[in-house]
C-alpha cells in the first residue's frame, strides 16, 4: 500500500477521466431545462462520495425540486478528532458556442496542457480536486485524523437561495472546526495566494424628478432644475478628488489597515499591478492616493455609481427637459462597516445636499452583506499556507478580495475557523466562453488538499 500523496499520483490519469466526466453534466443552474441535469450531476456527486470510501452520503432536495445540494460524511477518525467541512459548488454557468467558444463548450478538450470545458475552472476543478483528495486520504494505510464532511451545492451561480436556509435549519449537519471554502482564485499559475478578506456589500436606487411630465426645453428651460443635472450634481459630490467618499459617518467603524495588512499586501502589489494593466488597462490608476492599490481592491470601502438613465439618448435632437432620472449606487464595504449604517448615512447625506428644487426618492437594494475578516495568523491559515507551500514549492501570498463570496459568512456561524483555498485562475475564463485551467493545477489542488487534510490531523491546523 502506499501513503495518499503517492496514490494520487498512480491515479491521475483515471481522475482526470472522472472529471471529465462531471463537466459533460451540463449542471447549469440559472436554466430550468436543466433542472434534470443538475440532480443527474447530484445522485453522480453522491455515489462518487460512497465508492470513495465515505461512511454516508445523500442527495438534500431543495424547495421546488430544484439544484440540490450532495452532502457526505466520514467519521473514521473518531469523536475526539477534529472536523474539516470542505464546501464546494458543482453548478455552472450557462455556455453556447455562439458566445465565442473555439471548442463544444461542454466537452472537455485538452490542449497544451490546458483542459477547456464550461466549470472547468468554476468550480468543478474544486470539487473533483477535494473529492480526489479524500479518495487518496480514506484508500492509504494512513488513515486521516480528521472527520471530513463534504458539502457540494448545486445552486451557487444562481443566487445560493436555498442552502442559507437548509444550514440555519441544520447547523449540526455541517458544523466543524474548520470549513474550507474551494472555489475562487490563485494569482498565478506558480504562485499561490490565501485570501484573508472579502468586502461586503450595500446599495441603492436614487431617482430625482421635478416636472410632473417631460416638457418643452424652449417654453420652459431655464426655469426647471433639470433632474438630469441635478442627479449628476448629487453624483458628483459623493466624493472628493482623492477618490475619498464625502458621506459624513462613512469611514466611522471602518477597520484600518494595519502594519501587517500593508506588509502582507505589498507583496501581491505586483501581481495586481500586472492584472490591472491587462484586465483594467484604464490610462491611469485613480482611487485614495495614500493606499496602494491591492489595499484600494480589497482593504478599502467604495461607492460606486453603477448606471444612470434619464431624458432622450435615442438618433437626431430631441429639446425635452426630462421629468425624471435615476441612478443606481452600490457600496463595497469592509470589515466592521454594518450594511445597514453605511446605507443610512448614503442616504441621509443624498438628502441633506439635495436641493429644494427637485424632488428624491431612494429605494435601498436588499439584502445588503457584511465583509469578512478571516484570521491571518489562525492555524487553520498556517495549515493551509504549509497545504500550498508542499504542493506548489512556493509560499502563498495574502490577498484581500474585492467581492464576497456569501457562503463564507454561513460558514462563519458552524464553523470555529474559516480558510478559502482556490486552485483556479483569474484567467481560466470563469464565467466566459473558453473557460479552462493548467492540468498541473487540478493535480496540485489534490496534492494541496490531501496536505490540508494531514496537517490540520497532526494537530498543526
Ligand atoms: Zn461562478
């Protein structure tokens, strides 16, 4: 027999067979005519965990029959041992060739050592990268000091509805002492990286109006404030020309960013730079001038100004002086920053500035999310920076991310310790058409999470 690191590396090639195999599963979860698709994905999802050795595994329906989630247990290790809930999602996002796809979107393809296939990257890498891992784990002599609980949804691209509600109903069935968060994204194909932090978010609609109606810009311009104007004026003063936002309160609970935030930061700065110049290629970088910018994409709160609609935009001139315009905002917030108070001072201070002459009205979006401040130092990071270290031969780095990724925050509440460990790439494509990832990355995921699984047993993690 042999140890798990070895018999993964026996297995590769029938792993990869098997992953191939989910991503021809078209598990799209936005589209109700592939409802079928998706449980057919869940029941495969299930026997994979029972032929791999877990003690159970099942198929939870969901309200409607729709995206169900596949939920597995191994309790080997015993009831004094720790417990690792490793989560996933298997759903992806709709793909059609016409989207500019060079292959059958959901037929894997290999090519340079790449694998092209819709979910390639998001966020079947994932699942099949932890489900191979575990495999390798319960088949050695060596079995894991850890219980491993497994939890794959099937509805994360489709607004994660049902699975909020099925943990707050049955937060025994996936508490732990570490959740693991697999989805997401490394900086490079050589380099790992640990995200510590996400931003929450809030937001709202502003809508001005003056006139009852549309009205003659001859007869009556002049002596209407514009709505459109007057919007754009309440737009233009939410911030100074440092990029700071002016909302009085705004930055009040605001979590600075320390001394290490800034050491840990200055280290992806580079990569970030790199990935700016190529994704963003604005002609300069803007935003608060004493931050630098992994700290302005991740440490920072924004308001940002997401569309604005008003008056006549259609071909030739139309003189309308417009009755109405509206403006959509959304806030990305930062630790300690409560949704709901950094809504209120937005829309207090849109109030107070807003002239006599116009009528507002403000409709906030719900719900909004609070951002997410893992632990740096926990040892549940350290397992995963020796997890990344032994698979990749380098040293992750630490970054903050922009978004949110919402289950992390339901993790939070069953379990003691969260790490977000991502085998993918920013440019692997997610969401878009020629989605894929380097096959050394779904072979290093394995090799990351059987090290994970080890580490946090050895009492390490
Ligand atoms: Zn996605």
């Amino acid at each position: 027999m042999s140890n798990p690191y070895q018999y993964a590396k026996r297995n590769q090639e029938r792993f990869l067979d098997e992953y191939q195999e989910l991503l021809r599963i078209r598990t799209i979860s936005t589209q109700p005519q592939h409802a079928e698709d998706v449980a057919r994905a869940a029941e495969w999802l299930r026997e994979m965990m029972l032929r791999i050795g877990m003690d159970s595994a099942e198929v939870i329906l969901m309200p409607a029959g729709r995206c169900p989630l596949a939920l597995g247990e191994w309790n080997g290790a015993g009831e004094a041992a720790p417990t690792i809930l490793i989560y996933c999602h298997y759903d992806v996002q709709p793909a059609e060739v016409a989207d500019g796809w060079d292959t059958e979107p959901f037929e894997p393809t290999i090519k340079d050592g790449r694998l092209y296939c819709r979910g390639a990257v998001d966020s079947k890498l994932h699942v099949m990268s932890n489900l191979k891992a575990v495999e390798s784990c319960l088949a050695s002599d060596d079995k894991p000091k850890v219980n491993i609980k497994v939890v794959l949804e099937g509805e994360e691209e489709s607004g994660s509805e049902n699975i909020n509600a099925f943990i707050a109903a049955h937060p025994e069935r996936l508490a732990a002492d570490i959740a693991m968060i697999s989805d997401g994204a490394i900086l490079a194909p050589d380099q790992p990286s640990l995200t510590y932090g996400l931003r929450g978010i809030t937001g709202l609609e502003l809508h001005v109006s003056a006139p009852v109606s549309d009205l003659h810009s001859g007869h009556w311009g002049g002596s209407v404030h514009n709505p459109i104007q007057a919007l754009c004026e309440i737009l233009a003063r939410l911030h100074d020309e440092n990029g700071t936002v002016t909302v009085p309160g705004f930055y009040d609970d605001v979590a600075a960013v320390t001394p290490q935030d800034r050491a840990l930061l200055e280290k992806v700065e580079p990569f970030m730079q790199a990935e700016w110049d190529d994704v963003v290629s604005a002609p300069s970088v803007w935003g608060e001038s004493e931050y630098i910018l992994p700290e302005r994409l991740g440490a920072r709160p924004t308001l940002e100004i997401n569309g604005i609609h008003g008056g006549y935009t259609g071909a030739g001139m139309k003189t309308v002086l417009p009755a109405r315009a509206f403006a959509k905002i959304t806030c990305r917030l930062v630790p300690h920053q409560d949704p709901a108070r950094a809504l209120r001072c937005v829309m207090e201070h849109i109030k107070r500035i807003a002239p006599s002459s116009i009528s507002v009205e403000m409709r906030p979006s719900e719900p909004g999310a609070e951002a997410v401040l893992l632990d740096v130092d926990g040892p549940a990071m350290a397992a995963a920076a020796e997890a990344y270290t032994f698979a990749w031969g380098v040293e992750p780095v630490y970054e903050r991310a922009g978004g949110s990724v919402p289950i992390t925050f339901e993790c939070m509440k069953v379990a003691k310790e969260v790490v977000i460990m991502s085998y993918g790439l920013k440019s692997g494509r997610a969401h878009g058409p020629n989605e894929n990832i380097y096959l050394q990355n779904f072979y290093n995921g394995i090799q990351s999470t059987i090290k994970f699984i080890d580490v946090v047993g050895e009492g390490r993690g």
